[in-house]
C-alpha cells in the first residue's frame, strides 16, 4: 500500500482489516471509529489526546503507516494488551 494522505485513503486501510475473533460487532465499529479519528487528526496535523488502549492487534495496524510500520501517534501513548 503506498502513503495515506486523505480520508479516502484512510478508509480503506481501515478497512482492509478483519474483525477479530470474539469482537462484536460493536465493538469492531468502535475500535475502526476510534482509529478514523486518530488519522483524521493526524492528517490536520493535531495531536489525538484521548487515551488509546485497546486488545486487538489490528488496532494497532490500522493506525500504523503501512509502508513503513510508524505509528501515526506516539508509542509511549498507548498501552497494547497482548504484544
């Protein structure tokens, strides 16, 4: 995939990812909610400042860039669960 520079983009990254095992649905369209407002912050240039600790991996995934794996967000931010 290359570089993700609009809301379009976005989307669709965010959507190349399956629902993990034992997410609800809910809970998979809270998790994708909440990753589209980390890039939509990231794309204005704003800092996202709620916390961000969630147990999926894909979490963690969508709101990396995906040619090079950075966080769109500071790592010391976030706690992952599980890695």
């Amino acid at each position: 995939m290359t570089s993700i520079n609009n809301p379009a983009e976005v989307r669709k990254h965010i959507e190349s990812f399956a629902r993990p095992n034992g997410y609800s649905p809910y809970a998979w369209n809270v998790t994708k909610r909440i990753a589209q407002e980390i890039w939509d912050c990231h794309l204005a240039g704003r800092s996202y400042s709620r916390p961000v600790n969630f147990m999926c991996n894909e979490f963690y995934q969508m709101i990396q860039m995906p040619e090079t794996g950075e966080y769109i967000i500071p790592r010391a931010g976030f706690k992952m669960y599980g890695a």
